[in-house]
C-alpha cells in the first residue's frame, strides 16, 4: 500500500528518510496547485466584474437618454438690427432702444433618445435702456424700463460626446415675442410707450453639454434669433390739467428684421 499526501501516494519499499522527502515535495506541488486554482478563480472574477462596471456607464446612459428634460437659462443678448416703422415714421435701430438684455428663460421638454430633443421655451428679459440715443432718459424724474419676452417650440440635436465627456448640440426654435419700452415722468402723469410684437422664425443655438453629476447638466451656448415685428404701436400721455393721449398703432408700412445675439449658460435636469 501507498502512503496518501496532498499532492498524491508515495509507493512502498521507500526509507523513512526518502519518504519524508517525498512527501514534502508531493505537499508542496499540491498547495502550488491550490495556490494556481484560486488565483484562476480570482482572476476570472476580477474579468467579470470589470466588465459590469464597463457596462455600468453605457447602462446609465441609456437610462438618461429618455424622458423628461428641464432647463433654466441666462446670460447677455445684445441687439442688432432694425424694428420697422409705421407709416410716416422713420426706421431705426432695437439698438437705438434697447442695447441689450437680461433674460430669463426656461424650457421644458422631452429626450425621445440620446439625440433628438423637442420642447417649448419662455423667455422674459429685463432691457438695458440705451440713454445714450434717449437722452432724456437720465433726467432724474423720467423713468425709462424696457423688456422682451418671448415664447415659442424648438428642437435640439446632440453629438456623441467627445473625449472632454462635453456633448455638442444644434438647435432651431420659432415663436411669438413681444417688446415694450416705457418712460414714464413720475411727477406728472405724462408717459411714452413703445412696444412692438410679431413672430421668431429662426433660432439659431449651439451649446456644449457637460454632465456634472448624474442627471444634472451644465451648457455654456450661443443663440441668434431672427424676428420681425407685425406690429407697432406708439402712445403718448400728457397730463397738464387737462389729460390727453395720442395713439398710433398697425402693421408696419416699412418691416425690418431685427436679431438677439444671446452668450448664456443653461443648466439642465432630467428627472
């Protein structure tokens, strides 16, 4: 009969001496073999679970590729172009009224997958009075103030992203706005009113999406839109005792287009 080890059975007739050997070498082949089985074993688990975490991101990505989309936007729009003008009236520069604004805008929309985008966006914006051109409008009684708001649907497309992890997007949008410039003297009753409405056919957008944290996205972008009044009014109120208003109001007898060059940011959630 053979003595059993670890690693095998040592055949009889062998020394005392001999057979110790032996079997230190038969336990050592066997635990080198146990050592090499678990290191298999290991490796075999560290492939796999390199491999979920591998798919981890595209998982996450296709989680966040549909569904709900909300944004919040700001930044500077400066003003370019013309504003038209009613009969008998002369055509001037939004610049002339207005050297840019503040907006305010929010959107709301759906991501039908990783790269088409459509939802609807308001937008209110606070002027910047060009007191330059109305120099009346820094008499320290004159109240000037001057707004934009606009309201419209645009569509996005979105670019792989790139090795910055930043996804680019094009974007096109149409809508309705509507412009109001005011002075208003505060001792008096007397007031000028300006205001002005008519369709956004082209809202031209490029923005770079980066993704701070799961769901939570941040995009530096740039827009110029194209619009074109249909419609101008101008009133005047004079109160000295005896209370008149004038009014002129239509469709421009000269139309214009005038454009918002807007720089923002926008900050996006899908929840």
């Amino acid at each position: 009969m053979g003595i059993g080890g670890i690693g095998g059975t040592l055949p009889e007739g062998l020394g005392p001496a001999t057979k110790r050997a032996a079997g230190s070498v038969l336990i050592v082949a066997g635990g080198a073999a146990m050592v090499a089985t678990m290191f298999a074993k290991l490796r075999l688990q560290i492939a796999i679970s390199l491999l979920v975490l591998a798919a981890a991101p595209a998982i996450s990505a296709a989680e966040r590729s549909r569904g709900l989309e909300l944004g919040v936007r700001t930044g500077y729009a400066f003003a370019a172009g013309h504003t038209g003008a009613l009969s008998g009236n002369a055509d001037t520069n939004l610049s002339d009224w207005m050297t840019g604004q503040w907006p305010i805008w929010i959107d709301a929309g759906f991501r039908f997958n990783p790269n088409f985008y459509l939802g609807g966006y308001l937008q209110y914006g606070f002027g910047f009075v060009n007191d330059d051109q109305k120099t009346w409008c820094r008499n320290s009684n004159i109240n000037c103030s001057a707004s934009d708001t606009r309201l419209g649907v645009m569509g996005r497309y979105h670019f792989p992203a790139s090795v910055s992890l930043a996804s680019p997007w094009l974007g096109y949008g149409l809508g309705y706005e509507w412009t109001r410039f005011n002075g208003d003297i505060g001792s008096t009753s007397s007031a000028t009113d300006y205001a002005g409405s008519g369709f956004e056919f082209a809202n031209l957008q490029f923005g770079l999406d980066y993704e701070v944290v799961h769901r939570f996205l941040v995009a530096p972008f740039i827009s110029v839109s194209f619009d074109q009044y249909r419609y101008l009014s101008h009133s005047a109120r004079a109160d000295n005792g005896i209370p008149i208003t004038a009014t002129r109001s239509g469709s421009p007898a000269k139309e214009s287009i005038h454009e918002w060059i807007l720089l923002g940011v926008r900050v996006a959630f899908m929840p």
